[in-house]
C-alpha cells in the first residue's frame, strides 16, 4: 500500500470523526503538524482540541483524555504504539501522522507514516499537510498549511544534507510558490539568520560549511566582508541582513567565499542553499524564512509554550507574537550561556567523542541547540555529549548529541548510536544521524559516555 492510500484512510477517518483530540511533539515539526491539523479539522466543522507533550512516555500518558473522540497523533505515536494498546485504545479510536520508525504491535493502528514508503526526507508537518489536502481540496487555508509544512520539514533537518527540499517535502514547497505564501530562492547563502543577523555574524557561526579563518571568529568575518568591499552598515547605520543584500553583492560575497575555500582545500559546493521566504511576514523579523521561524517555535516548545508558536502558526500578529518574540530572545540568551558555560568548563575528550555533563544548570530542552552552537568552536571532528538531569524526573538523565555533515559523511549516526547505547541500560534513545537524544537511568549515567564512544569508534572502522 502506497502512501496516498494510507493518505486517503486516514483523511477520511477523520472527516468521519464526531470530534478530535490532536496530540503533538513540544517542537517546531510538531507545533506545525498541529496548526495544520487542527486548522483542517475545525475548517472541516468538527470540534478539535489538541494536547503538547515533550515526549510520549508512560508518564505523559495521562494528558491523552480518556473520552470519546479520535486521538490523532501528530510527529509522535508511531513508536510508541505499545503505550496505546497499554492504555486501551482500540484502532478505531487512534490515527497516525508520523515520520519516525513504527513499532510492531498486535493492533493495526491506521497510519500516514513517511518512514514506512521510504519518505527519508520528509517531515510530519508533510504529513499533515497531505492528509490536510486530501480532506478539502478546496481548503482557502492550503496557501498557509503549505507554508507550515515547509516550516516544519525545515525545522526537522529535512533541507540540510541536500542544501534544500527534496522529493514530497519540495512539492509542498511548490504548492506554497503557487499560492503565494512561500518564495522559493535557489543557490543562497547557506548560512542561518538571513533575515535578521549581521552577515558578519551569520558567517562566524557557520560550520556547514566550514569556511577556513572566517567560521568561529566574527572579526575576521567582518575583516573578510571589508576587504571584498562590501558595505555592512545600511544608510541608518545598522548592520545589514544578507537579505538586503542586491544580486551582484551576493555573487561577489559568494565568489570570494568559494575562493577562499578551494585555497584551503574545502569543497565549496555547501556555499549554496534553497532558502524558503515567506513574502507576506514582515521584513527584518524571524517569521520571514523558514529557519528563523522554526527557532521562534522551538524556543516556544522548548519553554514550555508551545500554544504561543501554535497561535503564531495559526496567524495571531498580535499578543501572542509578542510573547513570542520574547521568548525567542530568553532562548538566545540562555543557549549563549550555555555555549559559553561549555567553552569555559571545557569537555572531558574520549578517542572519538567528547562530553560535558551540566547537572541542572541548564534546561533539558535547550542543551542540545547549546551543544550544537559549542561545536562549531571546539573539536569538530568528535561529536560533542551533553548529560544533563530533568527537574521533574530524578530517575532520568538527558542526553543531547550533535555533529556536523563531515562527519556525517565519514560514518557518523548518532541516532544510531544513542539508540543502541540507551537501550542497552534500559533507556531509550532516538533522532537524526547528525542530531539525536535519549533519556536513561541516572544509574548508568557514569559510563555511559565511553559506551557511545566505542559505538562510534566502531561507526569509523
């Protein structure tokens, strides 16, 4: 069975439904998965509400009410299937919209699952956004759900290892540019903050790629742009965005950048990037692209309030962008901290990974996003741990891993890694091959960095 028959079963599962609960992942994949689903259902008339867990567990269980309505779970389910049947719910009361790997159960819940048609590169916002379409082809919202699913595939890593959106995810991007809610830009700059940070800064921060004298250090960034002849500072004297930027600046920019790289022996190819605009958010603000906007969602989730991105997702320019921008900027502020704590205190080195354990200083939702920002100013070659312990559970540690796409391509999968580790003490882990996490017992916290350091020593040989 193909994915638009499970498509088409799970959109008319729904419209035959007398009212929905949606219940969605904390992040920007998720909170865009339940803007689009739960938009499709109230346009539809059925009544809908929706539920936000960090994680599906044993302990969150009890935030899926025990009532009548269909449970659809969005960006979240599929492998945890187990703790459905636990629960009672039969497989009439539950669809499925996912990305993630499928758990084997007695109970054929119905599902729109990207990863059981070999969908590598697609998101459950995708997903969503389908199963949306099929529902109501003339949908008037279909313009915007188009554009939170491009927000939420770029959110979940689905453009970085090919520079852009490929196969369903790109089509989607295109259902955007046709109804003109997303602007798609071909060979960009492959650098995130272009509609809001200095060039200067979004080159001193870039690490894929990694650009030689410029990655890691803002004032030769800014030394680099001078020398080419750039002019940084617009007529008010503010720093200029790479958006502001005309075409031949851009080229030269480019151009000087690749040149810099072959001196060095870098391939320049991941100069260049899709880069997704939303023409009709305000310039200068993170709503404009779609990486910016999924860091507004992000810190939303990540500080546990993820309504405020829904609502942002959903149109509301008022209050509730406000408090969103807001906390975007305590997000920024605490992950700068972070990396800073982590430069500071340095990380304990292992042959092939190094780690740092920052007990409760920080959020367990933010060390991650931290960790990634450190890397790009430590050993890039060992993918860096973080342990850290969750406020609301002492028998848990928290586990954030990051690389980047060179050691990627060498063999690296932390996702591979983190999952087998974990499930070896009793844990259990999950992600992407250059980003994942896992949570397991405080008991096996000791060793369990050099357990992940010889997985992925075996990775390399």
């Amino acid at each position: 069975m193909g994915p638009e028959e499970d498509i088409r079963r799970v959109a008319g599962r729904i419209r035959d439904a007398e009212r929905v609960t949606v219940i969605s992942h904390i992040d920007a994949d998720g909170i865009t998965s339940e803007a689009i689903m739960m938009q499709a259902v109230r346009s539809y008339g059925i009544p809908a509400r929706s539920v936000f867990v960090r994680q599906l567990e044993p302990m969150t269980m009890k935030y899926v009410p025990d009532d009548d309505s269909l449970k659809v779970f969005v960006d979240l389910g599929a492998g945890q299937q187990d703790l459905l049947e636990e629960r009672g719910l039969g497989e009439e009361e539950v669809v499925i919209i996912d990305h993630h790997v499928p758990q084997n159960t007695d109970t054929p819940y119905l599902q729109a699952n990207a990863q059981q048609h070999g969908l590598g590169y697609f998101s459950a916002a995708g997903m969503a956004y389908l199963v949306a379409r099929h529902m109501d082809a003339g949908n008037p919202s279909l313009g915007m759900l188009a554009k939170l699913a491009v927000i939420g595939n770029v959110g979940d890593m689905m453009a970085r290892e090919h520079c852009g959106l490929v196969g369903p995810a790109r089509s989607i991007a295109g259902d955007g540019a046709e109804f003109g809610t997303v602007e798609i830009r071909g060979r960009e700059l492959n650098c995130y903050g272009i509609s809001t940070r200095p060039v200067k800064v979004c080159l001193s921060y870039s690490d894929d790629p990694f650009i030689p004298g410029i990655s890691g250090n803002e004032k030769k960034a800014e030394e680099f742009l001078d020398k080419i002849g750039i002019r940084q500072r617009n007529p008010a004297g503010t720093w200029r965005v790479w958006e502001e930027y005309t075409a031949e600046e851009k080229g030269i920019v480019m151009n000087a950048l690749a040149e810099q790289m072959l001196a060095t022996g870098e391939d320049p190819s991941r100069l260049f990037t899709e880069q997704y605009i939303f023409p009709e958010e305000t310039f200068g603000t993170p709503l404009r692209n779609a990486s910016e906007y999924a860091t507004m969602l992000n810190a939303c989730g990540r500080w546990a309030e993820p309504r405020i991105g829904s609502a942002i997702c959903l149109g509301d320019r008022g209050q509730m962008l406000r408090d969103g921008e807001r906390m975007l900027r305590h997000h920024r502020t605490i992950i700068r901290e972070m990396m800073e704590y982590i430069l500071d205190t340095g990380t304990t080195e292992l042959t092939h990974i190094q780690f740092i354990h920052t007990g409760d200083r920080f959020p367990d939702t933010i060390v991650g996003i931290g960790a990634g920002m450190a890397l790009s100013k430590l050993d890039w070659e060992k993918p860096i741990m973080v342990l850290s312990y969750l406020n609301d559970d002492p028998e848990l540690v928290k586990i954030s891993m990051r690389t980047n796409e060179r050691m990627v391509k060498r063999g690296v999968d932390l996702q591979a890694a983190l999952t087998r580790a974990s499930e070896e003490v009793g844990g259990g882990g999950g992600g992407h091959k250059i980003a994942a996490g896992a949570y397991i017992p405080t008991s096996a916290e000791k060793e369990f960095a050099h357990r992940v350091n010889r997985i992925i020593a075996g990775q390399f040989a």
